[in-house]
C-alpha cells in the first residue's frame, strides 16, 4: 500500500489527502486497527446477510413470478458465480482505485443491487442485479481480508484472521433466521433490503478508516482474455446445467451451451499456462499436496452452498415449514459453528490435518444420510440435529483445509495458494447450486412418471382415494358428478408430483452425502502427501 506523502503519483494540490495505514494509525492511535476492523466486518457481513438470506424465499419467490426451481435457484448460484469472478478482479481494481474508493465503490453497486432486486418486476431483472451484488461481494472480500491481515502486527493476525473468520461464519446463522420473519411479517422483497442499513453504515466509516491511494498515472495490465474465458465457461457451463431438463438435454440450444462453457474452461486452463499475466497459475496444481486440498476446498463450496439452499427449500415444499420456521431450524446450526471454529482451530495444530478433514467429510456425509430418511412427519429438532451433524463436518474441515493448502506451499507462492483456494471455494458453491438444482429437476420427473404408471385401474388403493375425495366433493360442496371426478383425478395428481418431489429430495440429500465421501479420495491422497512429509524431514533431522 502507497504512502499519500511518499506516493510519486500525489500531486500537491489533491484533496482530500491520500491515507496510507500508517498515516491513519498515526491519526486515530493504537485502535485504529480495530477501528478499520469493525469497518470491513460491517460490509462483509452485509454481504454474507444477503447471501444467505434469500435462500429461505426461494418457495415465495417461484410462487410470484410463477417459475420453477431451475430458475429460482439462480439467486444463489448467479450470486456465486458473480462472487467469483469479482474475487479474480479484487486485486485489479484495487490497485486502480485504491482501498477506500474500492470498498465504498463495492458498497454501493452492492445496495444498489439489492434496492432493484427487491423491486425487480420479473425473474430475469432480479438475477441480473443478485450477480451485481455477487461481483461487489466478491471484489471486497478479499480486500477486507488483507487490509486487516496488514494493520496487526504479526504475532496477532492468526487473532484478527479469526475474528473476521467469526463474522464470516456468525452471518449464516442469522441469515435465514432474519429471512424468514421479513416473509413472515412483510413480504419476499423485504429480504433483499436487510442488508442496506448495514451497507450503509460500513461505507460512512470507510470514509473515515479506510486507507487510501492517489489513482495511478497509468493503468496497471490485467489479464482480460483470461477474465473473458473464465466468464465464458460459467455462463455457458451453468446455463446449460440449470435448463437442461427443462429444455433437453440433447436439444441444439443446450448442447451448444455446454459445448462452448467446456471449450472455454479449457481455453481458460491452456491461456493461463501461457501467460505471462496470469490470474490464476496452475502449475501449482502439480504439487500434490496443494491439488488434493484444492479439491477438497471445491468439495467444501459445494456441500455448503448446495446444502443450504436445498435444506430451506425441502423443509417449506415438503414438510410445511414457514420461511421463519425454517431459518430458525438453520440457526442452531450456524451459531454452533461459530462456537466449532476456534475449537477447530486450536485441534487442527495438533493433529494432523488430514485427521481433522477425513473426520470432517465423514460427519457431514452422516448428517446427510439422516438427512434422505426426513419426511413430512419428521419433527422439527430432528431436522436441527441432522443439519447440526453436517455443519459439525464442516466445522472440522474448513480450519485444516486452510493451512494445508498453504502449508503444502514455499513462501513465495503462499500468497497465489491461498487465492486459489479461496476460488476454488467459490467455484464449488457456485456449481453446488446449479448441479444440486438440476438433479433434483431431474429425479423429481423419474418419480413422476414412476409413481404415474402405477396410477391404473388395478391400483385399488387410489381408486378408494377417487372414491373418497369424491364423496367428499359432493358433501360440501354438492358439485355434479363430473366436477367430483375431475377434482379428485386433480387431487391425486397433485399427492403423485408431492411424493415425487419428496423423493427426489431424498435423492439430493444421497448425492450430497456421497460427494463428501468421494471427497476422501483426495483426503487420503493429503494424508499420504503429509505422512511422506513427515518422513522426510524426520530424516532431515537424522541426517543433520
């Protein structure tokens, strides 16, 4: 970060003055690190509220604009996708703008996203202006993060990494819970609008304690084919995922999609190598170590976004939750999680990493296997201790995964590591959604036509159902015998696609469980990395 006094792009009449973060701890004293702290944590916290709090309005939602999941699901996953793009730009602009212009900057595309969401007229304006908030969230993360990494000395950044890793986590668990009474009390639009007072209070101390830089003369290069590519490859990947079933698979238009989303993620991979400006390197992908935990910071994203959009869309369809109902049955789970990560933490330096990670991925897979046994009669604390299992898991993964993705690497690429793993994150939340979504569309049409086929006239039970709902028909309302016999076929109509749908939730929460068990497969692969490791500087010693 530039000084404003020693910067040779200042010029003497600018105004106001340029603040290095020496400067303001000179100005507001020792506490000006806590001072910017509390600063970013505001904003990053807004972010997360919004990220979060709209997947309990996913039901309410698909009701006013009358669409189905394919479409509502992109709240999440446009915001995901949107997130991960602006983190790859973060340092980019940064380095143009500055930290303050930066963070306020970020703020306000942020609010103004959330302003035109909550107000969208249609579907397709509400996602456009939930990947604005997406690419905001994204481009002021990470600077929050490493403004805060450089005000404390270094023996406490592991204290301040944690505070902010406690509001990162803390956000969750209210999220929803603030989701579901907006619903409750006014509407769906008012989830868009928590954020706001948050957004605006972070932006009014940003001007105060946010560090700022004179705009440079030149504008520094930026790997925009890169950028292009990357962009290019989640649209047409996650398109092409999210209206496959609705449009088919193997119709012009998805095919094409997925064709031109593959054919850029592998120009992505080929430009990145070649390069010189790179975003991303991925030839620290052929340490071995590193690869394994890339991957399971990818599984990581994926389990956690995917899951908590599913989980509040099951309980409302399925079991008849409320939007308050079902953020309060998430909240448990997120505050214990609070309360797991430090604990998580201190474990993690004593026993190995992946120790910590396999005991991980095994707890969330179990949370989730429970999970595919829930049904309509299943009580709401039974639900709290599934999701608590899974988010146990989860808890024990995410303070291990970090060091080793960092531990694995030398000095001079710790910074470039410990981005990656943070887009690798990103870019399985990202595709959690999406993919979770689209097999859920397509084990809910399998069930469909499965339990239609058995609907015949030798089906005795459902024609005592046709039998019933008519006589019942008739009795209150009195209605002729043809309406009787359309409503009941409409009744039962209705209890098949119900069933399907339960069904393939039960799948869903399958699919989730196993992906954490594959996930052990790169587990072990950083055990074994870790063990030979261990050996080797065992034998270091020995040998000195």
């Amino acid at each position: 970060m530039t000084s404003d006094s020693a910067s040779p792009d200042s010029q003497p009449g600018d105004s106001p003055p340029f603040d290095s973060p020496q400067e303001l701890s000179r100005r507001y004293g020792p506490n000006y690190r806590w001072y910017v702290t509390v600063t970013g944590m505001v904003g990053v916290v807004s972010m997360v509220l919004a990220m979060t709090t709209v997947n309990v309005a996913v039901p309410d939602v698909m009701g006013a604009f009358g669409i189905g999941q394919d479409k509502a699901q992109w709240m999440s996953s446009a915001y995901a996708a949107a997130m991960t793009a602006g983190m790859l730009m973060n340092a980019w602009i940064t380095g143009v703008l500055g930290e303050r212009r930066t963070f306020v900057g970020a703020l306000f595309f942020f609010s103004l996203g959330a302003l035109m969401g909550g107000a969208a007229p249609t579907e397709d304006v509400l996602i456009i202006f939930r990947t604005l908030q997406g690419f905001s969230a994204g481009v002021a993360q990470p600077l929050v993060m490493a403004i805060i990494f450089s005000v404390f000395p270094p023996e406490r950044r592991g204290m301040a990494m944690g505070v902010f890793g406690l509001g990162v986590v803390f956000a969750p668990a209210i999220g929803p819970t603030m989701g579901g009474m907006m619903i409750e009390y006014f509407s769906w639009r008012y989830v868009f609008y928590i954020s706001l007072p948050f957004c605006a209070l972070a932006a009014v101390l940003g001007l105060f304690f946010m560090p700022s830089r004179p705009l440079p003369r030149q504008i520094p290069p930026f790997d925009w084919l890169g950028f292009a590519l990357l962009c290019g490859a989640l649209l047409g990947l996650m398109t092409g995922i999210a209206d496959g079933q609705r449009e088919g698979w193997t119709s012009d238009t998805i095919v094409l999609r997925l064709t031109a989303g593959g054919l850029a993620a592998v120009g992505f991979i080929l430009w990145e190598l070649h390069t010189p400006r790179a975003m991303i390197d991925i030839r620290i992908f052929a340490n071995v170590e590193f690869a394994a935990a890339a991957m399971i910071a990818f599984v990581f994203g994926f389990g956690m976004n995917g899951s908590t959009y599913v989980i509040p869309v099951f309980v409302q369809t399925i079991i008849g939750f409320t939007p308050l109902l079902a953020g309060l049955m998430m909240m448990p789970a997120g505050i214990m999680l609070a309360f797991i990560f430090p604990l998580a933490g201190r474990m993690a330096d004593a026993i190995p990493a992946s120790t910590m990670i396999i005991a991980g991925l095994l707890l969330f897979s179990t949370g989730f296997i429970f999970m595919c046994t829930a049904d309509v009669a299943t009580t709401f604390w039974t639900l709290v201790g599934f999701v608590m299992i899974s988010r146990l898991g989860l808890g024990f993964i995410n303070p291990s995964l970090n060091a080793s993705s960092l531990k694995a690497l030398p000095a001079d690429k710790v910074r470039q590591g410990a981005g990656i793993a943070n887009f690798m994150r990103q870019l399985g939340g990202a595709f959690g959604t999406n993919l979770l979504v689209a097999f859920f569309e397509i084990r809910t049409h399998f069930h469909a036509e499965a339990l239609t086929a058995t609907q015949d006239w030798g089906n005795a039970t459902s024609l005592r159902l046709l039998t019933l709902v008519q006589q019942m028909m008739l009795q209150a309302k009195g209605l002729p015998p043809q309406q009787q016999k359309a409503g009941a076929y409409d009744y039962l109509g209705t209890i098949v696609f119900a069933k399907a749908e339960m069904l393939a939730f039960s799948d869903t929460f399958i699919v989730i469980g196993l992906v954490g068990l594959i996930a052990l497969i790169p587990a072990a692969m950083l055990s074994r990395q870790q063990r030979r490791g261990r050996g080797f500087s065992l034998l270091g010693k020995i040998a000195r």
